[in-house]
C-alpha cells in the first residue's frame, strides 16, 4: 500500500513537470496506480468495476463511523470532467 502511494505521488510528480493535459484518463491511471494492490473487482447492481483499474465506483461510497455518504455514483463522471476542465484553466 505505501509503495503504491510512493508511485502515485512519483507519477503524478512526472506528469505534472511534463505540463500534461489534465484528464479524468489521467485521473484513473493515478487511482490505478494508487490502488493497485489494494483495489479489487467489485460486482454490485450498476454493473462490475476493478478499482486496481481506476474505474470510477458503481456503487455508493461510505465512510468512517455512521457511514458518512459521499457524492452519488452517477454523479462522478460528469463531476470529474468539470474538475479536470477547473484544473485545466488554472
């Protein structure tokens, strides 16, 4: 897990000097390469997704004690491409 974190942050370091375009294709290959040993096929109503892959989740997404919600999965692809379009103008 932390060696994965170590990749993540060296490949974002890599991407970043190279002044690449920010896209939610990059954002998956980071989240791959973030959970690559900690991510897993996951089969739930919406459909299968492997978030070792970066796939966006099909699921809802819960944390902590209580279950704190976060946005509805639906959301997330139309979400991601208004922050890549964001982090792109700045």
């Amino acid at each position: 897990m932390n060696e994965d974190l170590k990749q993540a942050y060296e490949l974002a370091k890599t991407e970043s000097s190279s002044l690449v375009q920010i896209t939610p294709a990059l954002l998956q290959r980071l989240n791959a390469t973030l959970m690559r040993t900690t991510g897993s096929v996951r089969s739930v109503m919406g459909g299968s997704f492997d978030s070792s892959n970066g796939d966006f989740p099909l699921c809802g997404v819960t944390a902590g004690v209580g279950g704190h919600a976060y946005m509805n999965y639906l959301k997330v692809p139309a979400k991601v491409d208004e922050l890549c379009a964001i982090l792109q103008a700045k």
